[in-house]
C-alpha cells in the first residue's frame, strides 16, 4: 500500500491503492465507469459511480486528460507545420532550371521546411546518365486540408484567397484558379443569393 497521504478537511486519506489506479487506467479508455470498476476488481452495484466520486481519483482524472490534451496539440501543431511545409513549397527550393535545363540541387541545400514536401526521389539509368525524379507530395491536397482546419472555407473564399496570396506568393490568375478550384472542392459555389 502506497504511504503517501493526503490532507482533506483535516484529516489524510491515503494515497491511491493499485485498485483505483486500475480503474482510472480503464475509465480513460472508453470512460465507461460501470466497466472500468468492473476490469479493475470491484463488484457491486455503482461501484464506478461511488469511485468517480471520489475527488481524489477525478483529480487524477483530470490531470492525464490534461496531459493528453497537451501531447495531443503538440502532435496538431506538428501535422499543421507539415500540411504548410507542402502546400507552400517551391520547386525552386529543389531544383534550380534555366535554358540550359534542370538540376537538381545538393540534399545539403535542401531546408528541413522544403524537404517535407517531397514524397519520393528514384534515380534511373539513362544513356546520358542517370535520370533524376523527384515526386512531391499534392501541394492542392494540403492547401484543402489546412485551409480546412483554419476555417477559411467559412469566409465566403476571401480568406483563402488572401491566404494564398500572402503565403504562396502566386500569380494572381493562378491564386484565382486555384482558390475557385477549392471552393469548388469543398462544395462552395462563391455565388451567394441569386
């Protein structure tokens, strides 16, 4: 038994024994009290609902869902960072191109930002040396989905517009294509009241 107490109202209460460690392992998993109290070794009638109660098992609760809710924004912001690590790539940052033709730049040349955007490279052989390709991952795929995630499609359009221009640097024909290709793939006319 833990030797750790607590000071409630005066007075200690032990710390939390292997049994209610138990059932808030279980509670988290689906939050079901009846079948975590159930998994953790208590019987009888309410026996989740009598745990919960318990102020110190909803503390601890509460921190491991604070925990999670912390770990799982890191892991959002990281899947924001790689979404606009494509949408926003440059194939100048992986090839340089002029009338002589292409070359493909050094991977010591290549920032970590714009290396998120390439999905595959394979070399061939050519009569002329090896062929390079580079394959990048749906640079339109990636805007929809942030573009989603940031709400922009509930602006009417303007905010993906004013999004793309600012952070792709496009052509404005291009910016217009493209954002009418978006509203078009998440269902928005762009029309309004007729």
């Amino acid at each position: 038994m833990a030797t750790s107490r607590h000071v409630r109202d005066g007075q200690t209460r032990p710390a939390l024994n292997r049994r209610q460690e138990n059932f808030i392992a279980e509670y988290l998993v689906d939050f079901n009290a009846s079948r975590a109290a159930r998994a953790a070794g208590y019987t009888g009638r309410n026996a989740g609902y009598r745990l919960l109660r318990d102020e110190r098992i909803r503390k601890r609760i509460e921190r491991v869902q604070a925990k999670r809710r912390a770990d799982a924004r890191v892991r959002a912001d990281r899947v924001i960072a790689e979404l606009a690590g494509i949408a926003f790539s440059d194939i100048r940052d992986f090839a340089e191109f002029d009338d002589k033709g292409v070359r493909l730049k050094p991977s010591h040349a290549i920032g970590a930002d714009a290396a998120r955007a390439i999905a595959e490279i394979r070399s061939h052989p050519g009569a002329e040396g090896p062929r390079i390709v580079v394959k990048l991952h749906d640079k339109r795929q990636a805007l929809v989905a942030l573009a989603r995630h940031l709400g922009l499609f509930s602006q009417g359009g303007g905010g993906v517009k004013a999004l793309l221009q600012s952070l792709a640097g496009m052509a404005p024909e291009a910016l217009e294509e493209l954002a009418d290709e978006l509203e078009r793939m998440n269902g928005d006319d762009g029309g309004g009241a007729s």
